[in-house]
C-alpha cells in the first residue's frame, strides 16, 4: 500500500536527528538514500532511545532506520516521497534486535552432533532432550547410546554431551570400558573443557603415554590418562585429533546450517564469537556457511590472543593478529584491535580459581599461566587493544583487575572497555573496583539457574553459590552490562538469558539471591544496546533509532510488561536484519 500526506515540522525533526547521526559515522543509508521508503507499524516499538523510548512505527530505508515515531507522523513526515506501508507486525512487539555477545559457532554445533545426556534440558529445533536426573540415569541412557551405536555406526565415534559429574558422578575409561570396549566413546563434559575417553577411543586417535609426554608442563598437570580424563590445557593437546573427526566437513557444515537457524529462531541479528577460529580449515567451513550473504545476521570475530601469544615472540603478535583482520568475508568479519584473553578454569567444571578455595581441598586451574596472561595482556594493552577476559572465579577476577590496574598505571587509557566475560563469582570489593577502573562486565546469567543449588552442596557452600554472577551489584554500581549464553554453556537464546537475569529461578524451582535479579528493561539492554557497545558497536546498533543499522527483533509480546517468569516464553515471530524482514519459521 502507498501512500503520502504532510507533517513538515515531524519531518524536519526526524530529517536533524538523522543528519545529525549520519554525520557521527552512524549511518549506512543516510535520508537522502534513493532506497525506497517502508513503514513498519507496530502495537508497540520499544526503541531503548531515550528521547523517544516507545513509539508506533519505524520507517526504514536500504539497510537503515530513517525515522521513528508515530504511524500518522511518519506518513506526514514523508508526504513527498513514495512510501510503502508494510502492517504484517502491527499487531507484534518490535524491540531492538538481539545480540548475541559472545557464542562459539563450532561449539553451537556440537551441541548439534553429540548426542545430549545434560544436567537440564535442551530444547533443540527438532526436540527437546530431557535432563538425566541422576546417576543412574545418566548411565542407562549413556548404554542405551551405545547399543543404538552398535547397531548403526559401529566403526564411528560415538560423542555425547552434558555429563557433570556433580550431578552424575564420577565417571572413567574403566566405567567407559564396562559399557563398550568396541566402540571408541568419547564423554564431552557439560562444561566444553573436559574430555574422558575409553580404551577403544585412546586407540583410534593414537593418545598414548608418548603423546602426552609431549605437552607442555601445564598441559601434562591437567591430564589423567590412566582414567581417560584430560582438562584445560591438557584437553587443547589433544582436541586437534578429536575435532578432525568430531567435526569434519560432512557432520561441520550440516550442523552450522543448523545453528544458524537456532540462532534465527532466537531472534538474533548480530552474534560475536571472541576467541575462536584458531583452524584454518574450520574458519573456511564456517566462512562457507555464516558468511553466506544469506545469513541472517552477522558473525563477528574476535582474535584469539592466548593462541598467538603462545606462537609467537612478542615482537610479531600485534603483526599476526592483525593478519587475521582480512581472513572473513560475507557475512563474517574480525573485529578490528579486539582481543580474547583467558584467565582461569571452567565454571562447569568447578576448576575456577577461587579465593578460599574449595570445601573439598581440590584446586582450580589457570587457562593461561598468570605470568603469561600478564606478557599478553600488555602486549594488547600498549597496541591499544579492546581486552575481553575469560574469568569464573574470584582469584581469577583478582589477576584480571590486578593486571588492569597496573597497566592503567602504567600507561593510562581512556575508554579501554575491558570485558570481564562470564563473570561466575566475584566479591563486593572486586565490582566497587571493576566500576573505578572503567571496566564492563559481559554475564552468564544462566550459571545460578542450572548451578547454583548443587555448588551450595558440592565444593563451594551456600554463600558463595547463591550469590554467582551477582548482576544486581553491577547495576547498582553503574557497570556497563551484557549478557551472552556462550553456547552451549547457556542455550542461545537471548529471551533465556533475560529471563535468567530477571528471576534467577533454578532448575529445581527456588529463587537464589533474589537481590541480585535486575529488571527486565535492564535486562533487554544487556542483549541489545549494552551487548552493543561491550563491542563498540552501539553508533551502529543496540537501539531503534534513525541512522542506525535497521536491525530488529520481532515478538509475540513486550518483555517489559508480561509476566517477568514468562519473558523465555515469549514468541520470536521475525527478524528484520539491516532492513531484510526474515520470518522465524
């Protein structure tokens, strides 16, 4: 339908506030752009621009938002220029379009490979596979595994996903053997950071005495090969051999095709993955798929500063990481002057190196040794690298904010934006000092649900368990919030994480640390405009606002007015990505 009527004043309003954007470097297709012009009425447009915060419909040109505001004063706005009124979502919910802050796409598609045994349940786009509630049935099912392998793919690898053994017990190459000596199992912990093998898959991938003894000192630390158990840096020694298999071309590129449309459903329009793509052959097969132009919505990369470190001598890793700047394309691109560092263990795994260590006297375990997390971390610092940092315990938290604090000293920055990513467990001292420091903080709200009651049994206490990703301080000290799922870690689903952050509601049904939820606008910033300029990108998206990339996510409902326990139940209709209307189907 077309249409056109006058309302020079709204026009010459909206025409200043694009210009004005457009002239920041904001825009993509300014006002004067020949695209033709659509306008997107809604029941509500939630813009998260605080001049205009809730409006009735969106004009958008090309690949661009050109104006928001009411549905009359957008028609009268445009009255000398054609217009098309598109009303397929005036009865929906149009909200900034969602970021996913920080995924693994190869790990995403494991998750659609394996076979899933987990402690809670998954729910995929072609099932939903329950949780294994215990020991018992964790093994059961795990046999029922292999008999149907047995049956089918004898000469594969059979790969399953989601043990913990704090919740399934211990488990073992001899338990392993005890089930299969046949077929080659190989048990992909919950946490992506631990692998437990039996004796036919020791075997197939040739992971012997001589193969460890080759490692690194740390990695032969982190390695058990008499139970079959490799952790940390003794799981990278041996994940070269594994993923050639795990992930070949014929199981990689079917499953990325999958996790695309998983992260569609969501409602997705922008996803980072900091760290990953170390393989050559793996970043040209998932190039193949996300960076398909396709794709509906783009990938963005992060280098992968603990890898270079350790290959290079400090005088070339700046050079090698800006190597990786021109190594996407499509759809797919680095980020230019980011980096990934890694400080301590898995939070799944319990190996987060915390202050007052663990109830059972075992120890945690560091990702990269503090000595050479320092050497990178100044290395990317005076290149005047954005860093983003892997953190779970609060020790760890203590060496990324001591580490900051004496680069600031020594060569102060302005808006370095430091991430501190995932964000397991912290103390009050340390988020006072994430705030005066200038850092952000990028959380995994999902940690307390699936964990939180568990850990209060196991290893950590009540106290500390409870009170895991504590977002509620961070809010109330004014730290920059995201909130990511770094799948499989938390499902990808940004309607999830809210819903995470909002009600910290476990698995089992309570409400852990109440004090520490947020509200659902805070939420919603977390994966829109706070995830944005976590990756300074928030001149491009985060918000509905003219001179803005027309990303935008498209809902059954408003998160901000329903039920705070039904926001993860909200439906994704549609997603519109730099102006492509992209239905969820």
């Amino acid at each position: 339908m077309r249409s056109s009527v006058a309302s020079r004043p709204a026009f010459s309003r909206i025409l200043c506030f694009a210009l004005v954007l457009s002239l920041a470097g904001c825009a993509r297709a300014p006002v004067g752009s020949r695209h033709e012009i659509v306008l997107f009425p809604a029941r509500e447009v939630v813009t998260l621009d605080p001049l205009h915060p809730r409006v009735e419909a969106v004009a958008i040109a090309g690949d661009s938002i050109l104006a928001t505001g009411g549905l009359e004063e957008l028609k009268a706005a445009f009255r000398e220029r054609s217009f098309t009124l598109d009303r397929r979502f005036e009865n929906r919910v149009l909200v900034p379009g969602f970021i996913n802050q920080h995924e693994h796409a190869w790990l995403a598609a494991i998750v659609m490979i394996a076979d899933i045994i987990s402690i809670e349940d998954w729910v995929l786009p072609d099932r939903t596979i329950p949780r294994a509630v215990d020991g018992a049935d964790y093994r059961r099912r795990l046999a029922d595994l292999v008999s149907r392998h047995a049956r089918m793919n004898a000469d594969d690898v059979l790969y399953t996903w989601g043990y913990h053994q704090l919740f399934h017990g211990s488990l073992s190459r001899s338990d392993l053997d005890e089930i299969s000596r046949e077929i080659p199992i190989v048990v992909l912990q919950r946490s992506m950071h631990e692998m437990i093998f039996n004796t036919r898959a020791l075997e197939r991938f040739g992971i012997d005495k001589g193969r460890v003894a080759s490692m690194p000192e740390p990695a032969r630390r982190q390695t058990d090969l008499e139970n079959g158990h490799f952790w940390e840096q003794g799981l990278f020694g041996i994940v070269p051999l594994v993923f050639s298999d795990l992930l070949a071309p014929d199981r990689y590129l079917p499953a990325l095709e999958r996790v695309e449309r998983y992260w569609h459903a969501a409602g997705s329009t922008l996803v980072a993955e900091p760290g990953g793509l170390v393989s050559p052959a793996l970043k040209a097969m998932q190039n193949q798929v996300l960076g398909d132009p396709e794709t509906p919505f783009r990938m963005l990369y992060i280098a992968d500063g603990k890898t270079l470190v350790a290959r290079h001598p400090a005088s070339r890793v700046i050079a090698e990481t800006e190597k990786l700047f021109g190594s996407a394309e499509g759809m797919t691109r680095f980020l230019p002057k980011q980096v990934k560092l890694f400080a301590d263990g898995a939070m799944f795994s319990q190996l987060m190196q915390m202050r007052d260590g663990y109830l059972d006297g075992h120890r945690g375990e560091w990702l990269m040794q503090p000595e050479v997390f320092r050497k990178a971390f100044r290395i990317y610092w005076d290149a005047g690298y954005q860093i983003h940092v892997h953190q779970n315990g609060d020790a760890g938290l203590d060496l990324v904010l001591d580490t900051l604090e004496a680069n600031m000293k020594r060569n102060p920055r302005e808006d370095h934006r430091t991430v501190i990513v995932h964000f397991g467990f912290s103390r009050p001292d340390q988020v006072a000092r994430i705030s005066r420091l200038g850092a952000f903080v990028s959380a995994n709200p999902f940690y307390p649900v699936v964990l939180a009651n568990r850990y209060s049994e196991v290893g950590i206490g009540p106290e500390r368990a409870e009170e895991m990703v504590r977002l509620g301080d961070v809010v109330r000290a004014g730290i920059p919030l995201s909130l990511h799922a770094d799948m499989p870690m938390a499902p990808g689903r940004p309607l999830l994480l809210m819903w995470s952050a909002v009600n910290r509601g476990t698995v089992d049904g309570n409400v852990v640390a109440p004090e520490q939820r947020i509200s659902p606008e805070q939420a919603l910033r977390a994966v829109t405009i706070e995830a944005a300029r976590s990756l300074r990108l928030e001149d491009r998206v985060g918000t509905i606002e003219p001179g803005k990339l027309a990303n935008i996510t498209v809902l059954a409902e408003n998160p901000l007015d329903v039920d705070p326990g039904t926001i993860k139940d909200i439906g994704v209709v549609a997603t519109i990505h730099e102006g492509r209307v992209l239905p969820v189907r």
